[in-house]
C-alpha cells in the first residue's frame, strides 16, 4: 500500500467548515461528550416539538437499543423543503440531467419541489397510503423518484427504494418482504440509449405480490404499456385532480423514514430500518463537511437513488442542506466516455462523488475522454463503495482532479446511514487509498478475532464503540438477525464485517470484508491485497481473489482476473502474472490458481459478488444462493464452466 501523504491545498483549508485544528477540538469533543455535542447538532433540523432526551442506547447483547432524541417530532419533507423557501425559494435543489443529452436538463427550484412534493404526496393519500404504511419505489433517476421519497416522508409513509435495474423477482421479494400496498413505477426506464420496460417487469413481479398491491405509473417516455384496470393509476391522471397543499405529518424523531435492502454481496439482502431525526442530521451534517458544501455550488453525487449513497448523499443530505444536487439518469459511457466530464463541464459541477468501479472503467478507455472538457470547476471529488487502489486514486487525482482536488475516499455502509470515516477537505491530509479518519462522533476500534481492542498500529476487524444518530434501528420484521449480525460476535460494539488496518498516524485502512481474509500456511492476508497487486499489472483491467480449500497451505488463493481490452490470456502471461504477484507482496501471495474471467459477477452497485467466486473455487456450485442482484447473471456460467476444477 502507499504511504505517501498528499497534504491539505492552502486553498482548499481557506474558507473550508472545518480546518485541522478545528477538526481536532470538535472530535474529541464529540467522543467526551456525545450527548453534549449532539445536544448541539440536532438543532440543525427544524424541529415541531424540541427533544429533551439526547440518546438512548445500549449495545448490551441481546438488548440492544437505539433511540436518539426520541422525544422530539418534527417532519424530514419539511426539513429538507419547506424551511428553505423563506430564502431559497427560486434557486434549483435539484438539476436534472437526462440520459439523451440532446433533451433539456431541468433546473427544479425549492418553490417547484415543494410543490411536486405536495402533489405527489396528496396522490398518495387519495391511494389510501396512511402513517406507517410501506411504499415501494421502482423509478429510475427521474425527479419522480426524489418526489415520491418526500412525498412519503411528508405523510409519514415509509419507503424502500428498489433499483430500477432489479429484476421483476428481486423487486417481488421486496414488496413481500416490507409488506407494502402500493409500488410506484414509471412506463419506461431510458439508460444509455437503451430503454427498459418498467411498468412490464413491474406487473411481472406483481403477479408474486398480494391483490391489493396497488400500482402507480409515472409517465416518463409516454410509450404504451399493459393496463390493469382497478390496480394501475396514472400518476399524472391524479395529480390533476388533488389538492395543491399538503401538510407535513407531525412525526415522531424515531419512526421509521425508509426501509432500503443491503446490495446482498455477503447473504441474503436485509431490510435496512433507518428512522427520521437522527438520520437526517447525520446525513446532513456528513454531507456539509465531508464535501465542505458551500452554498451556491453544483453537486454531484453519481449513484443510483436505489442505494443508500443516493438516499443520503443525492437527496436527503443535499437537500437538508438546501444544496443544488445533480441527478443524473444515465451511464458514464453513453453516448460515449466522456459523458460524467461532459456533464461536469455543462453544469459547472464544484463536487463530485462516484465509486472507483466507475473510474476504473473510464480510467481503461484513456485520458483524451476528459482532457476535451473543462473541468475547472472541480474543488472536491469523492469515493464509496469498496476500496480504491492507488492507481485508480492517483489517476482521479491527477487526471480528473488536475492535482489541486482532494479526494474523499469516504467509508460506510447501508446500515450507518452516513458517512463514519473520511477525509475532510480542509482538514485531513490525504493518503491514497485510506479512508483516513473518524467523522465527528465515531469511535473505531480495530479488534482481534476474540474482540480485543488493538493500540496503536494494528491490524484486524473494524468496529464501533458507541452509536451515531444515522445508525440503522433494525432489520425489517426481523430484529433478531439485526441482533445477532451487528452485536453478537463482538460484545459491545456494533460489527462492521470489514477488516482494516490502523496505522501510525491513526489513519484507517480497509481491507475488505472479514470473511475475505484468507489464511494461507498460518500468514493472514486480505483478498484485497492480492487484487491490489494484479490490478497494477497494466495488462490487467480488474482482478477479484478468494480463498479455496488446499490440502497442504490450508487455503489456497484463486485468482479471476480480466485483461485488458486486446490482450491474449496466454499461458506464458499466467506465469506472469504469478511472479508480479510473488514480487509484489511476497511468496506467501503466490496465485495458486489464475482463471481468466471475461467478465466478474457484480452487483449493480458495481461490488463483486465473492461469495459466489467463492464458491465455484471451492468447486461447490449446485447451490450459489440469491444470484437476483446481479446486475449480468450469465457471468456466472462462464465462469462455472472455465473453472480451474472443470480443466
Ligand atoms: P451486504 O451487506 O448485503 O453484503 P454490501 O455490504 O455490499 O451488501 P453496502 O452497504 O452497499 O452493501 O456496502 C458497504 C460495504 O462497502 C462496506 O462494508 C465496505 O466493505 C464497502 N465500502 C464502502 N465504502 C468503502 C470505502 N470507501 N473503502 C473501502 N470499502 C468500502
Ligand atoms: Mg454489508
């Protein structure tokens, strides 16, 4: 891993929210005092009855609780809308920017949000849709989506967003699971070039779901579709008839706001419960520092609403903020690969906020996609979602980012609501490919497998001491498993499943899952490492390692790697690749196994499903488990058929 230390640009640490000292003086404040200092924050939200209570938490096994300012009610539509208008009423919340570029962006005011959102909302009640009541989201990254969200939130409702590139038996498993009585869909779902047919997969998946799952179709390509008479409703059909003015619910700090499934890279997918005030301020106060948000700036966050980086970090935070948030319905490779830099470029984007995956793949189709657009306005770019390797760092850096543009590589997960370890602009010099340090408020702790605290340097799993107010509630219907995932193993502490290593300057760095720690001949190392070192091979483009069993090492290391574009997977190339490794890490970290993979099975999150590659190392494919988050199933049987064991 690289060491080298990219300090803070005095132009970025002028004017920033935090600086280092400040960083400094406000954390330890925040890990002395958490009621205090949260005492303080929480009054970033509007609140209808003030809180008196602070928190309330235990994460004494089996008893676990969560509550934070639990006695406090207020409405997250209106903190994220109505208080804005007083001075913000015409400047855009959300600029939208269509998948064909020759259609016009939209530039959605406060006032005009507002009243979408109350449209929308009253549509919804005229559905029947009450207080409590569950709402599934199958929209693609149209405004609707965001509308449909508050919408929910002004009336109480609790949503769960299900990507738009689910599959019709992904998206049944999930109104099943939350119970919910009405799906919001649109006709067509437009995505580089290509248009899928919505409203069909989501009378396919209806079939599966009770006769009184209601749907309700949004017009966004006007193409014709099947019409079920009774359960179907335009969208646009009701908002022309319903009440301009809805007021917000008056609900309660900890009912739930949203219900949001885990990318099911490790199991099966979980039902999220993320409640209302805590999370909002947290995803707030994350959004303004992290990305040292100022006002007036173009924002841009490139996830899917259909995950929680777009809950948190394109709607909710942004907005509570009373930011301008880019929503972008396209892929970074259509028309073709300079569409993120073209966009950057058109709207003046300031921040921007994408997953290495991403640049990965812009990275391999060369520099001359984004040398063409003026990237001038970039100050802050952003990662999330697995680690990144240096190579794709420093070529964000320098190429995108001109060598003046910190990065945030920012490290959380469905169940934190928010970001926990990060860098801040202005005040945390870089490392590339750390994660740097905790957010105000989290306390990491690296632990040994019988969940001792490690000082100092050190090496093992990644927990977290006490709780955060974006920290998920529970696992929908089933608290149980909420218990035993999070708290059980190690007592005491919430349980990130990742492993990590702290190093002298305290800075974080992740390694990946823990069940991606191999042991080979008794040496414990990370899958991650091993890609690491294959991906800086320049012919290769991604590298995806897991552990099999092996009669003498204990575990072996098998290796599915994708070449570049044009280069022959020859044998001389294996043994190539074989010795970098060996020269890279150490003979310990020799491949056993290198199986060209033409393609890797990944979420649509962009994550390597291991568990699957797990399995067909270990030769055990009957049963690979819930493959529906796949974003291409047929990789899978590709790689079934070429594996080491099938030669
Ligand atoms: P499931 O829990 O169902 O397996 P998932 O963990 O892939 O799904 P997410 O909540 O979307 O679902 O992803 C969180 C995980 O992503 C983290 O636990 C971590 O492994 C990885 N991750 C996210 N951001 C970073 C980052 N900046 N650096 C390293 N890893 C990251
Ligand atoms: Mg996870």
């Amino acid at each position: 891993m690289s060491d080298t230390v990219v300090p803070v640009p005095p132009e970025v640490a002028n004017g920033a929210s935090i600086d280092a000292e400040k960083y400094e003086a406000m954390y330890k404040a925040s890990i002395q005092d958490p009621v205090k200092f949260w005492d303080d924050h929480g009054r970033r939200l509007d609140w209808i009855r003030p809180y008196s209570t602070v928190r309330n938490v235990s994460y004494s096994y089996p008893d676990v609780q969560i509550e934070w300012f639990g006695d406090g009610t207020m409405n997250v539509a209106a903190n994220c809308i109505d208080r804005h208008l007083e001075n913000r009423a015409e400047q855009t919340a959300i600029l939208f920017e269509p998948d064909d570029p020759e259609e016009e962006a939209q530039h959605i005011s406060y006032a005009q949000l507002h009243a979408e959102v109350s449209k929308f909302a009253n549509v919804l009640k005229t559905l029947g849709v009450r207080k409590g009541d569950r709402v599934v989201i199958y929209l693609p990254m149209i405004p609707a989506a965001a509308y449909a969200m508050l919408a929910c939130a002004r009336i109480g409702a609790i949503h769960s967003v299900v990507f738009a590139g689910f599959s019709p038996d992904a998206l049944a498993d999930r109104v099943n699971d939350c119970g919910a009585k009405l799906v919001i869909t649109a006709d067509h779902a437009p995505r580089g070039g290509r248009s899928t047919p919505l409203k069909t997969n989501a009378d396919k998946a209806l079939r599966r779901c009770g006769d009184d799952v209601k749907l309700l179709v949004v017009r966004r390509t006007g193409e014709q579709t099947t019409w079920v008479e009774g359960r179907d409703f335009h969208y646009e059909t009701l908002a022309a008839i319903v009440e301009p003015e809805c007021k917000p619910e008056e609900m309660n700090a900890e009912d739930p706001l949203f219900i949001l499934y885990t990318s099911g890279s490790t199991g099966k997918p979980k039902g999220v419960v993320h409640t209302s005030a805590g999370y909002l301020v947290y995803a707030s106060m994350t959004h303004e520092h992290v990305f040292d948000y100022r006002d007036g700036e173009v924002y841009w966050c490139t996830a899917d609403v259909g995950w929680v980086t777009g809950h948190s970090y394109i709607v909710y935070g942004p907005l509570a903020n009373g930011a301008t948030t880019l929503m972008f319905e396209g892929v970074p490779t259509w028309p073709d690969a300079s569409r993120f830099w073209q966009v950057v470029d058109k709207h003046k984007v300031s921040i921007f906020y994408t997953a290495p995956t991403a640049l990965r793949a812009l990275m391999g189709k060369g520099d001359q996609w984004i040398t063409k657009c003026d990237l001038s306005t970039l100050r802050i770019l952003g990662t999330v979602g697995e680690p990144i390797n240096p190579e794709a760092w420093n070529w964000y850096h320098r190429v995108v980012g001109k060598g003046k543009c910190p990065i945030v590589d920012t490290w959380w997960q469905t169940e934190t609501g928010g970001i926990l370890i990060s860098p801040l602009p202005g005040a945390t010099p870089l490392k590339p490919g750390s994660a740097t340090r905790p957010f105000f408020g989290v306390n990491p702790v690296v632990l040994d497998d019988q969940g001792n605290e490690l000082e100092g340097e050190a090496t093992g799993v990644l927990a977290i001491k006490d709780s955060w107010p974006g920290q998920m509630r529970t696992v929908w219907g089933d608290h149980a498993r909420f218990v035993s995932t999070y708290f059980e193993m190690f007592k005491g502490y919430y349980f990130s499943g990742d492993g990590c290593r702290r190093d002298a300057d305290g800075y974080y760095w992740i390694t990946g899952r823990v069940d991606d720690v191999i042991n080979v001949s008794g040496h414990r190392m990370g899958t991650a490492e091993v890609e690491s070192a294959l991906v800086a091979h320049e012919k290769v483009a991604e590298a995806a390692v897991v552990g099999y069993p092996h009669d003498i090492k204990g575990q072996g290391i098998y290796c599915y790697v994708t070449l570049m574009e044009g280069v022959e997977p020859t044998e001389a190339l294996r043994k190539e690749l074989s010795d970098w490794v060996r020269t890279e890490i150490g003979p310990i970290a020799k491949p056993d196994v290198i199986q060209w993979a033409p393609g890797l099975p990944k979420t649509r999150s962009g994550k390597i499903m291991r568990r699957i590659l797990r399995k067909i190392a270990e030769n055990d494919t009957g049963a690979l488990g819930d493959t529906s988050t796949l974003a291409d199933p047929a990789v899978v049987d590709d790689l079934v058929a070429n594996s080491a064991h099938k030669q």
